[in-house]
C-alpha cells in the first residue's frame, strides 16, 4: 500500500493521465483475487498487478488504449481464451478486467483513504470507476521485543497497520521498533480496550511475563479478533490456560488460543519467527490448515 500511495501523489503531483485496470471477476484457480489492481500512466509507469505477470503486457496494451481516448472496457483472460499461447493465464483460471480513465478527484481520494490507514480499490459502475475502501487488517502485538520489530515489518508489507502495546518504557521505544505504526506504552488490557478489537483485527503475545500477558489474551480472546496467539513452550502454555481459567475465562473462549505461536517450519531466529507467526494467521483468516500446497486436494486460491 505504501507504494501504490507514493505512486498516486506522484501522478497527482504531475497531473499524470492515469488508466486504472481492475479484477471484476475470476473464475477457476485465479492467481489474483477480485479488486488486484494495476495502475498505467500516459508515460508508461505501471504499478500494481491484476495477475501472476502473465497478461500484465496486454492489459498494459489495453490501458494505453483507454488513455489515448478509447472506451472503458471489460477484458477476459483464461487458458481457454484464443490467446492462451500467448497470454493465457498457466494456473488454468480466468479473469475478467475492467479498464477505464481515474480522474484526479478519484486519485485524490484514494490518497486521503490511504493515509487515513484504510484499504482502498475500484469497481466499475457503468463505465466509471468509483473508489471502495475498507479499514486495514490490524495487527497489534504485545511485548516489545525484537521479534515485534519483525512482526510490524512484514506485517506492513502485507498492507496491515501495526500496534505494539508495552508497559516499559524503556522498551516501547521508536528506535526498538520503527515499523510499528502506533506505540502504546500502556497495560495492555487497558491498551486493548482504547483501541478496539474487532473481526479484522489479530493478536499476538510476546512479552512471556504473566502480568502482562495474562491481562492481554484476557481481553484478547474476549473480543471479535478473529486470531490471538502467544508465545511460550507447551509447558508455559499449560500454565498460561490455567491463569486464564482463574481469571474467569471458559474453556471455549480458550480453546480460541493459538499457542504456541505459529506454524511448524523449524523458525529460530525472531525473522524466521515472524514468518512463522505471519503464516499462521493468514492461514486461520482463510480458514486454511496451513499445511503445504503440494498435498492439497482443493483449490489453491482462497474464496475463488
């Protein structure tokens, strides 16, 4: 999302001609869901994709089209198309993409949307485009220690704002973790309650100190997030269901607890971790295993 923010106050900045090409519809195993999209300038920047890279060169075409005065189409791309040779899409999907010209008030939009921490993207009405934003997915992460740092990086690269909550000051600092888009230097119950979980929001527990993590996944798993994790071996995890249980907790509002944190790829270092952290909870977002791809049976591509 950073650069598709950067590259709109660019354009805007430069008063660029912009076609914007959008994924109206998929059908099969499509490599890109259903709002990718692949922004083209009159001077032949592009940005974003509507694909694995296998029909950017024709929408690319198609979008210059549009700039140099053609309509606003509806293009479809699949392994049965005639072009299949040569644009056809090697996943065996099919997707249909819309075309047409995004004026600068929709641009202008689409970067107060972005700043404003939100997910934005087109549809097309008639043969216009109009902007659709949504709140970004939150992660917030309590215990500033170094994997937090790698938690919020990849984290951010993933287009989701971060939230890291630490009652120390003297962890809880800029220069311990710059990719966090908030620092809260706060009990993290309390912490919890101020900003609000809903269903689009995950927490993960990292400080491994009972007062801090115990009033954490207390509010935590009391909420709408839809994934909370912490960190700990299986015997500190034993303890951890214990503490909740006294705090008042049942058995079902544990049970929603995913500890330890993380899938099963041999992580060690607090990178490797955030990866292992990070793929867990896209996997329980999706309603996904996690398990590898060679060894599924049903589509690849969640909610095609």
């Amino acid at each position: 999302m950073q650069e598709l923010l950067e590259s709109l106050r660019r354009w805007l900045e430069r008063d660029e001609e912009v076609a914007l090409a959008t994924v109206v519809a998929t059908r099969k195993s499509a490599p890109r869901p259903v709002g990718s999209v692949l922004g083209v300038t009159g001077t032949g920047e592009l940005v974003g994709s509507v694909s694995a890279g296998c029909v950017e060169n024709e929408v690319y075409a198609e979008a210059r089209d549009v700039l140099a005065g053609g309509p606003a189409r509806t293009l479809s791309y699949g392994i049965s198309d005639e072009q299949a040779l040569g644009v056809g899409l090697p996943c065996g999907g099919e997707i249909d993409v819309f075309v047409a010209k995004a004026g600068a008030p929709l641009l202008r939009r689409a970067v107060e949307e972005l700043e404003a921490g939100r997910v934005v993207t087109v549809r097309p009405v008639e043969d216009e485009l109009e902007l659709v934003s949504r709140p970004a997915p939150r992660l917030v992460v309590v215990g500033a220690v170094d994997t937090a740092e790698a938690l919020c990086r990849g984290a951010r690269a993933l287009g989701w704002r971060t939230i890291v909550i630490d009652p120390r000051p003297r962890f809880a600092t800029p220069e311990r973790v710059p990719s966090a888009d908030e620092l809260a230097v706060e009990w993290p119950d309390e912490a919890l309650e101020r900003i609000g979980l809903d269903d689009g929001a995950a927490v993960v527990v990292l400080a491994h100190e009972d007062r801090i993590d115990l009033p954490a996944l207390a509010s935590a798993l009391a909420s709408d997030a839809f994934y909370v994790g912490v960190i700990g071996s299986r015997r500190t995890q034993a303890k951890r269901r214990e503490g909740l249980a006294e705090l008042g907790l049942g058995e079902e509002t544990v049970s929603r607890l995913h500890g330890p944190v993380g899938l099963d790829v041999g992580a060690e270092s607090p990178p490797e971790t955030a990866v292992a952290i990070l793929a867990e909870i896209l996997a329980v977002r999706s309603g996904r295993s996690g398990g590898s791809l060679r060894d599924r049976t049903g589509r690849i591509h969640a909610g095609v």
